[in-house]
C-alpha cells in the first residue's frame, strides 16, 4: 500500500517527483506518548499519520501546555517540517496519543519538490490554512470562552474521538490540553459532579448528561 | 512607480503574469479608521500597503476585539483574499489604523497564477508562515503572560512604531488591542503612574521610565 496517495494533491506531481517521495519515505512508529518533533531543535520531516493519533502543543517558560490541534488518520504534520520555509518563527512539540503509525518525507526532499511544483506548493499552503484555522478557534476559545464552555466541549469532543462516553483521562492532562492547571480543572469537573453532568471514579469521567454539557457551551 | 515589485517573488513572474497584476492591480486609500476588510463577508484581494498601517483583528460575539497582528508599508494582507483558499475557516477585519495608500491585487487574479506558479505559491506560504507566527506569539502571550507584561510590552512597542514617548491613544482603544477591557487597562495605567514609569494626560499616554517597562516585561 502506498500511504503518499493520502497526500491529495498525488496525482498531479510527475513521476519523477512521486518516485522520489517513494524512494525517500520512512515508515515509523511510535509508542503513546513518544515524542515526535521537540520546538525548533529538530526538522524531523512531513509526517502522514496511517494509524494512530498525534498531538501539536506548544509549552511555556515554565513547562504549562496547551494543545493547538490533534492530528488523526490521513491528516500531514506540517510543522515537524517547519525547517522548510524561512517564515516559521515559532516552535511546536509533537507527540503521539496513541501508539501511531506514520509516514515521514524528509524535509529537504519535500522542500525541493514543493519549490518547483505548484500543485504541491498550493497543497502545502492549503494544510498550513487549515492548520492556522484551528489556532484561530483557539484564540476565540482563549479569550472568549469562560472555563466551563471550555471543558464542556472538550469533554464532548474526546467522547467523539474516543467513542465512549467513559473516558480514561486524568484531570493533569486535560489541563495540559486546556493551558491550565490541574486544580482548575479538578474544580470544574467537581462543579459537573454536582450538577449530574458527570461522574468520577479513579483515572475515568463518565460522560452521564450529553445535553447537559452541550447546553452549557451554548 | 510600479510598486507590485514590493512582492520580493516579482522578477520570479513571467511577463505576461506580471502583465496581467500590472493590468489588474488598483490603488485605492483608506482614511484612518476605516475598515477594509469584514469577516467572511467579502474577499476583497490581496492588499499591498504603499503607506499607512493596517490593524488585523477578531471580534467576539460580544463585540470585543484583540489585534492579531498589525502590517506595515511593504508589507501583504494575504486574508483579505481569503477566498483563494478553501481551507481558511476564520474571520478576519483588516482597518486603517492611519491614514493609508494601498494597492489591491484581485483575488481571482492572483489565485489564478498562484495555482500555476510555483513561486508565487511559495510566496504565499512564507506569508502565511510569517503571520502564522504572528499568531502564536500572541496566543503565547495571551496564555501565559501576565496583563501588566503585556502592558508594559505594548506601550513599549508603540513607543516604537510612532517613534515618541507621547502616545496619543485612548484606554479603549488598548482595550481593543490586547483584548481586555477598558476599565482593567485604566487600573494597570494607573499602577504604572504609581510606579513611576508614565504619566496620563487627556487622551495621551507620556512614557517616563522606559527601562522600568523593560525591567516588567523581563
């Protein structure tokens, strides 16, 4: 199976181009929580995902974290690449939720293709808008959004992902996705107890009263 | 002068490309406060600044504001053409925060050479790239610095840009920037009165202690 006609844009790069993409793709795998791509010190390449799930978070001075986007089946890490344009001035961790399978094309070989191709130039431009989307969304959510809509819908979203409404999660990483720290979320999740929106056992939130949570974020 | 030679990929065009920017491209001026783009309302083109100063930034549903980022003369407004990309899902209002001259390139215009041109393509990546940044220096900001850094770091920066330490700004409008109220930016001046590092006046923000902002921020 050939993973690079998961890029969309695959059938309008020539075949030299596609045969270089074959010829220096690597297959790689990583364990839950492996770390993929740290800030600015490496340019490990594109990563395609095959299986699994990877997380783009950015950490603070003082080691905080708040996850940007999550990365499923068939979605391109752009910026474990970011060596590729001049333009990109910030730095990003990259970690796997789950044990995950990728396909990583190496940097350079990526930049030489994309400097000559339009399509792939134009594909390129279209991840890193997709890419900006979602930050923007979490601007709105940081500035705008009061804490309780906040993990409502995070709650709601990782039932979606996950597919069940039992979710193993700790409150450490939630607030790890959410940029604040555990006691807040702790607090939150006990105010959820309290209205019979959820409920708490060791290390797993029961997702009891869907829409309860969802009229919370309205 | 033919100032579509501020796109540093310009001598990278062919002629009848830049024939047909040259032939399309229209000036127009903006008076300060005017606003030149709205959302997702209207895919106006890609904007070139000649002179003057544009503020990009989003509107909560409340009608609270916080500047993205703000450009300069030379500098490109790519989302004011957001249309040329599917996958920009975001609203974005561009004004005048001067009076300014610019000049627009019609989006389909220039999303029909970017498609077939790969350095214009690329162009427009380190665009994106550069305002990407942009975006999370402030989402870095938002989250993690306290107000009176961000304060102290916006009064140093206008200082900057108007090239005086007699800013002629209003609460509000800084309000409006760092997207906080008006009446918690007023209490943080305030503070600042107090410590001895600027003086308030009607309408006019005096900076006395410029090494004293810089000493908050670090």
């Amino acid at each position: 199976m050939n993973y690079l006609t998961y890029l969309s844009v695959w059938d309008k790069l020539n075949k030299s181009q596609q045969d270089t993409l074959i010829n220096s793709a690597v297959n790689r795998k990583f364990k839950k929580g492996e770390i993929l791509h740290n800030g600015s010190d490496d340019c490990t390449g594109l990563i395609l995902i095959i299986s699994g799930r990877l997380r783009a978070f950015t950490i603070s001075e003082d080691g905080r974290e708040i996850t940007m986007y999550r990365l499923f089946e068939r979605d391109i890490c752009l910026f474990s690449a970011s060596c590729i344009m001049n333009s990109i001035q910030f730095d990003i961790t990259i970690a796997a939720e789950k044990n995950t399978e990728v396909l990583v094309i190496p940097s350079e070989i990526y930049k030489s293709i994309m400097e000559v191709s339009a399509p792939l130039a134009n594909y390129t431009n279209e991840i890193m808008a997709s890419r900006f989307s979602d930050v923007m969304w979490l601007i709105d959510q940081v500035m705008w959004k009061s804490f309780d809509k906040r993990l409502a819908d995070f709650l709601l979203n990782e039932m979606s992902i996950e597919g069940t409404s039992t979710l193993k999660i700790t409150h450490e990483t939630i607030g790890n996705h959410l940029g604040n720290p555990r006691e807040v979320v702790t607090r939150m999740l006990k105010y959820f107890v309290n209205e019979g929106l959820i409920s708490l056992s060791r290390g797993t939130i029961e997702i009891i009263d869907k829409d309860g949570l969802e009229k919370i974020i309205d």
